[in-house]
C-alpha cells in the first residue's frame, strides 16, 4: 500500500472489529480518510477510537448503515451524494453467518438474511454510490470467504432448505459473481473504476471463526484454531486488492489451500468464473431491487 490515498476518501464496510477493523487502520495510516458504516454506533465509535490510538491524526466518520435494511442503505447513499465527495477506495467486507440459529431470519425488506447482508445490500450500495466511485477513479475491494466455492445458486433465498452456513455459502458465491460482473462492466464501459476480489483464508480470532468451533466437530474445531492468519495478516489480500492497477484478480492467502500466509494472486473459484453467470446473477438482484421484493 501506498501513499497514492492521502486525503482520499475510503469506505469499509464491517469494520467495527475483526478483518474489517485492521484493513480500516492500515488505510488510516496511509492517509485516507475513513468513513466507516456500522450498525452498532457503540461499536463504531469503539473502532475509531481503536484506529485513532494508532494513528493520532486519523480522519475517521462513523456512519449509520445497516445493511439488513435497504431503507438505511438508500438512505446513507444519499447522503453521501449530497455530500459529493468523490470516493477513492471501497471494501465491501461486512458479513454475517447466523451459525447455532436454526430458524431462517427474513429482514424487513423480505429477503432472507445472510442473502440481503451479505450480497444484495452491498449491490445496491455499490450502485448507489457508483457516480462518487466513478468520479474518485476508486478501487474496490470485494471481500470473499472459502465457503464462496462452494456456495449454490439454486436457492439463494434458502427457502427450501435452510441451514446457516449454506445461505452464507451462497451469499458469498453471489457476491463474488457480482465482482466478476462489476470488474468487467467497469473495464468495458471505461468508468475508471478498479474492482478486485479477495478472501482472508482461515482467521481463528474473528468471531464466525469461533462460532464455527463451536458447532463444527471437536475435530475440525481444533484445525480451524491451529491454523489460519491474525485478523492484521488476513487484512492484507483486501489491501492488495485495492493497491492493484487492474481489475478482475482475486487475492488470497498462499499457503496450502488459501487457509494462511500472507497474499498472492490466486485463479477465481470456478463457482465464480462464469461470466454467463455473473451476469444473470446481477441481472437477477436489479430485478429484485427494482422491486423492492423478493423475486422467486
């Protein structure tokens, strides 16, 4: 990373702690200036305050988002755009899995939750903001899971079978989709736009990795915490991410299997290299945005 962000305004979403946080104070020592959107306001301000203690002179904004609900989306978006400052970086990190939660959580906007968290919100945030993201020539910064290659497409919406970690699977897949489709539209329709993906490998510290242990055999739990990166190293391929001139790579921890180690460029999953796909999958959540209901 360099110091081509001084002064520029960057976007990260899920940085109240974990990944998020770390890949937010790296940018905040290199000079960008931060607005972070949160849920949890508590916790947003436990985050710049924790940015602020390494970096003293941090320019950090904590903004009310929650991606649960497509309102407080538009809404932020239009703020932003009233505001009018151009947006030089943007990491879509938030996440969420419901594991130990059998029941199937629908948000206020119909769709179901991991779905709409994880995927479909950050879509509609990206397309809100893409005059500001065209206008400060951004770098963006897609943040992925393992479970991403193995995610299904055929009930995104989970409404024939529910488990937690499958609608994160498939939220994740969609996502990575929608970064293949994005990178390509932005490079096609000479927008000067950058959009890479990444994914953080395996990171005991962060809490889907704890709630993992919890309901994954005693066996997997003890591999899942013996291995894998530090919430700082799994910041880096996101960071690499956005330091590239380029678009359409994917950066992901290089040890064995993408679990740890610092970043490299990796091949995409081939549950997100179909073009085709992406695009039909982008299509798909317009149609549903459009609607404002969920499109079966």
């Amino acid at each position: 990373m360099a110091v081509m962000w001084t002064d520029r305004c960057a976007l990260v979403t899920g940085a109240s702690s974990g990944i998020g946080l770390e890949i937010a104070r790296v940018l905040a020592g290199e000079g960008a200036n931060l607005i972070l959107p949160v849920r949890d306001r508590r916790r947003g301000k436990a985050a710049r305050d924790s940015i602020r203690r390494s970096h003293s002179a941090a320019q950090v904004e904590i903004a009310d988002v929650d991606l649960a609900r497509l309102s407080s989306v538009s809404a932020f978006a239009e703020r932003m755009l009233e505001r009018g400052e151009p947006i030089g970086l943007l990491v879509l990190n938030a996440g969420v899995v419901m594991l130990g939660d059998t029941e199937r959580h629908v948000t206020e906007d119909g769709f179901e939750l991991h779905f709409q968290t994880n995927f479909l919100a950050h879509v509609a945030l990206t397309a809100a903001l893409l005059p500001l993201l065209c206008a400060g020539r951004a770098h963006i910064a897609i943040q992925l899971s393992l479970a991403a290659a193995r995610g299904r497409l055929d009930d995104l919406q989970s409404e024939r079978r529910y488990r937690p970690l499958r609608a994160y699977a498939a939220s994740k897949r969609a996502l990575g989709l929608y970064g293949v489709a994005l990178a390509r539209r932005c490079d096609e329709e000479g927008l000067g736009v950058r959009v890479n993906l990444c994914h953080p490998g395996v990171v005991p510290a962060t809490g889907i990795a704890a709630d993992m242990r919890t309901g994954a055999p005693s066996s997997v739990a003890r591999i899942v915490g013996a291995v894998g990166n530090s919430p700082a190293r799994a910041a880096e391929p996101a960071l690499a991410a956005l330091a590239s001139d380029d678009s359409g790579h994917f950066f992901a921890p290089r040890g064995p299997l993408g679990l740890s180690g610092a970043p490299r460029e990796r091949r995409l999953y081939a549950a997100i290299a179909d073009p085709g796909e992406a695009e039909r999958i982008c299509e798909q959540a317009d149609r549903m945005l459009a609607a404002g209901r969920p499109r079966r």
